[in-house]
C-alpha cells in the first residue's frame, strides 16, 4: 500500500488507507458577491473565497467525556468527606496521574465552586459540571482528545482558505484544562493552522499560559504560508501518534502524541516522515532547543497526554 512500506519496520500502523491530500471541492463564497461600488476590502475578501468549516460539536474546556465523569465522581468524594489517600478504594480505575494530582485538585475544585456561587444563584461546581456532561453526552460538545481524532478524519481537506476550524482552545481556562492537556492541544491547533482562537483571559495570563500561548515557534508553523494540512501519519502498537506538516521552507514540523493514562515510549525514524537519511537539525519547540539528530531517529518517553513537537531541517 502507498505510503505504507516506509513505516512498517518500525510496528507502526494506519487505521486506514492512507489519505492523500485533497483539496475541498468547489463552494460557494462565505461572502456574497460585492456590488460595483464595494470598498476595496469587501471586494477582495470576497475574491479570495474565504471559507472555514467546523470539525463537529463545540470544543469544551475538557480533556475527554470520561474524564469528566471521573472528575465528577471525584469531586462527589471530595463533598462526601472521603480522604484523598483513600480514593483508589472508591474509583478503582483512575489512573495513576489522576490520583497523584488529587490533593492539588481539590483546593482548585474548592476555588471554582466558591467563584461559580458568588455569580449568581443556581450556579456551583455541581452545576456545570453537569451541564457539560449533559452537553458532551447529546453530542453538542467535544473534548480535546476527540477534536484531535476528528481532526484525524478532515484534515487533508483544508486548503489556504478553506481550512478546518477546530473551535477555540481552551488553554489552562480552569482546572479541568492542566498545563499539560493545554500544551498539546495548543501544538495540535498550530499544526494544523486552521483558526487559532483562544477562551483565555489575554489580559491576565500567567507565566503558564504565556509560554503556551506566546510559544513563537509553535506559532510560526501555524503561520506557514503554503497552509498544507497536518496530519496523522501512524499510529504505534502503544497508542502514541505520530502527526505531521510539510512546511514551505522544506522543514517538517512533527507531533508525537500520547494519547493514553500512562507513560508511553513515542520513537519515529525520520523515514516516517519523509526524509531519506538524518536531518541536519532538530528542533525542540517546547524546550527551545536544539537536539543532536541520531541516526536511528527520535525518541522520548512521554507522560499522559503529552507531547513532543519538532521541527526538522534536511
């Protein structure tokens, strides 16, 4: 199969036939046509046929549906008076980073449900909790986890202007939205250069929300000109995702992605993604560095939901 041979070496496999990149068929312009006398921007929007087409639901400020039914059954412990050390024995399937982070977690619970009373009446934690399960459930909301596989399915046919609009990210917009899930949902959104739109308060970030959303080099591959789709290229027997974008200047910006619970080795050959021997340069666009590019390739042992984003040099 095209497009398969060069990563079959490496245990990785598609979950379908690989999808070559196809632009959007014909529509009609989101503008109508302008009159004679249209101002000049009008008429030029117009002529470009700008257009942008949503993924599916709303983008919610959560990671995934069961993750929110988890975070409620958490938060129904924390109201019970059930300690944090004796959580595993109520919810025997958390994950092991869950349990780990619940001390923190409940002071910003806590936090949240006072600032959501003091709105108004009717307004609690309990509230919108449910109302956002409520929402994911009816199909009329996503979380970021299933944004990023619909994305999997519409992403090669986006073009310069029709490009697949993801919502807004909801980057650290409150605890159910950590640094980690908002990193990689912000790599995703700039790999796929669609609209970048954030629910974050610009006028009262945090050195956290900066260095996420103030990331120049992640940025700067949203902003590539040729505006070619990113895209999943395989998946590995682990669950980790190997997603990719052909840039303009011959580079390649390229996304490992652990998907899971658990820490996951995520490795790739840089014959996975298109080149014929070792790059020249690799660069890190988190940690803001550059790495020695070994012959073999690319690995590193990632934490739930984490990812690696790099951008490589022939």
């Amino acid at each position: 199969m095209p497009g398969q041979r060069r990563i079959a070496a490496r245990s990785w496999h598609l979950p379908e036939a690989p999808r070559p990149y196809r632009p959007p068929p014909p529509s009609p312009s989101c503008f109508p046509a302008p009159p004679a006398c249209a101002p000049p921007l009008l008429a030029l929007l117009a002529h470009l046929r700008l257009q942008s087409f949503r993924v599916g639901p709303d983008h919610l400020p959560v990671w995934s549906f069961p993750a929110l039914q988890r975070e409620r059954d958490l938060w129904s412990l924390q109201q019970r008076g059930v300690a944090t050390a004796d959580v595993a024995a109520h919810l025997s399937d958390a994950p092991a980073h869950i349990l780990a982070a619940e001390e923190a977690k409940r002071a910003q619970r806590s936090a949240w449900d006072r600032r959501l009373r003091a709105a108004g009446p009717g307004r609690s934690l309990d509230t919108t909790l449910r109302r956002l399960s409520d929402k994911l459930s009816s199909g009329l909301g996503q979380g970021t986890s299933d944004i990023i596989e619909h994305m999997a399915d519409v992403a090669n046919f986006t073009s310069p202007y029709g490009k697949a609009d993801p919502d807004f990210a909801e980057t650290l917009l409150w605890f159910l939205t950590p640094f980690t899930d908002s990193q990689t949902e912000w790599s995703f959104w700039c790999l796929w250069g669609g609209n970048l739109l954030f629910a974050t308060d610009p006028r009262n970030m945090t050195a956290e929300m900066r260095s996420i959303v103030l990331n120049g080099e992640a940025v700067d591959v949203h902003q590539d000109a040729a505006a070619l789709p990113g895209s999943r290229r395989a998946i590995a027997p682990s669950g980790v995702q190997l997603w990719a974008r052909d840039m303009t200047d011959g580079t390649v910006a390229a996304i490992l992605y652990n998907p899971g619970e658990i820490n996951a080795t995520a490795s790739m050959t840089w014959q996975d993604v298109g080149f014929a021997g070792t790059p020249t340069k690799v660069r890190d666009l988190w940690r803001h560095a550059d790495l020695t590019p070994a012959a073999s390739g690319f690995q590193r042992e990632l934490e739930p939901h984490q990812v690696a984003m790099l951008r490589l040099t022939k």
